[in-house]
C-alpha cells in the first residue's frame, strides 16, 4: 500500500475556505510596501491566499480586504489584473 501525498490547504483571506494550495493565488506585500500578484508563490514576503474567483476579487475589492490584510493602500491595477486572471 503507497501512502497518499498530502495536499497543501491554504485559507482564503476573503471566505476563510481552506482549499488546496494549486486553487488559490498568492498575493504578496514586500519590504518596500508593493503589493503584487505572485504567480509562483514563492516570493520574499507577506503572503496572502485568495480563491481564484471573480466573485471573491469583487468581495475583497468592495471590503477592502488586501487593505486590512497588508496595512497598505492597494493599487486598483491589482484588483484589475485580479479580475483579467478570473476571465481566463
């Protein structure tokens, strides 16, 4: 009998849902304060999981959820460039 692999859970910022870590995207706040999408998620820094949801985007744009998360004022590019990943 082979062991099953464990999958990596992450919890989204805006629903508080753990899912695995490949259905989340990884948004990242550095030393210098820049916030940016990290389609990696193995960039240096405050580290973040949303669920790649327009939905969830539209939610955490309206409560300001990145705001409160990385204590810094979020560029609306981002949400932008949230909303053309949620299209594809």
């Amino acid at each position: 009998m082979s062991k099953q692999r464990k999958i990596p859970q992450r919890k989204c910022i805006v629903t508080n849902e753990l899912k695995p870590k490949k259905e989340m995207l990884r948004i990242v706040r550095n030393k210098e304060g820049e916030v940016f999408i990290d389609p990696t998620g193995k960039q240096n820094g405050r580290g973040a999981y949303i669920s790649i949801d327009k939905d969830v985007f539209e939610q955490a744009e309206q409560q300001k959820v990145l705001e409160k998360v990385f204590q810094v004022k979020i560029d609306p590019s981002l949400y932008s460039d949230l909303k053309k990943i949620a299209g594809e």
